[in-house]
C-alpha cells in the first residue's frame, strides 16, 4: 500500500472509532450542521455527503461534497466523515425534491417535486443500502489493519 493510501486508511480507522464511540459534546458543539443532504457513492466507489454545510470552519455557508462517509446516525441526527462530525438537519427528501436519474413527470413538478443530480455521482436513498455501503467499507478498512497493511 502506498503512502497516500496507508495515511487514507489510518484517517478512515481514526474516524471509524471516533463514530463507534460516538460524538462527545465538544464535537457537536463544533460540528458544521448539514441541511438538505443526501447520500452519495463517487463514481469510485466511496460513499459521502452532499448537502449544504453551515458552521463549516473553512466556509460559513456552502453547498458542499463531503470526505469520504464513515458513519451516519439518522436518530441521533450525526454523521462522521474522515474530517469531522456533521449535525444533520432534515434530508433532501424532506423537501419534496426526490432523488432519480430522470426529470419529474409533470404531475410530480406539479407537486413541486425536483429533479437533484449530481452527474457521476449515484445517490443512496435507502437507509439500510448506505448502511451495507459503510458496513462494507469498515469492513475493509479493518481487513487492512489486520493484514497490517497501514503499519
């Protein structure tokens, strides 16, 4: 493993326990919150966020594209990325825009349901497949550790 992915790998395990822990109060105090959001796989593979960001500390106000998605918390309203903890606000969907690969009918844009596209990017909007997504990542970040592949 090359040096860029060792330093990946060791950032994606410092998250993935810093998410398995759960965020402290100082963390949420200094999370950025994350409104209108939604899942998104790049088009290698890694899952993130989109959605836009306020208390960022590079950027007060901005659509953004996050690090790689370590964990998310619906209920607990958080989500972990190799950089930080989010608060989540109410999902995309909560908006009545919708998430698909084709403009709305016209009875949809009549409900006032938008089209979200991201171009190269698939959106995840089933809970339990962005579950299997990270669950599957974590797996591998470990399967990594143990072959002592980041040491």
């Amino acid at each position: 493993m090359s040096t860029p992915d060792h330093q990946f790998v060791q950032r994606a395990l410092s998250a993935l326990s810093a998410a398995e822990a759960g965020p402290s109060p100082s963390d949420l105090a200094d999370a950025p919150m994350m409104h209108l959001w939604v899942p998104l796989v790049t088009p290698k593979g890694g899952p993130t966020l989109h959605g836009y960001a306020t208390g960022h500390p590079d950027f007060w106000v901005a659509c953004v594209r996050t690090s790689w998605l370590i964990a998310l918390d619906r209920d607990a309203g958080w989500a972990r990325t190799l950089g930080r903890f989010y608060l989540l606000d109410p999902p995309l969907a909560s908006a009545g825009t919708h998430v698909f690969d084709r403009e709305p009918t016209p009875a949809e844009a009549g409900a006032g349901i938008r089209r979200f596209d991201c171009p190269g990017y698939r959106p995840v909007t089933d809970p339990e497949v962005l579950e299997a997504i990270l669950a599957e990542h974590a797996a591998r970040f470990r399967q990594l550790a143990a072959e002592g592949k980041t040491s």
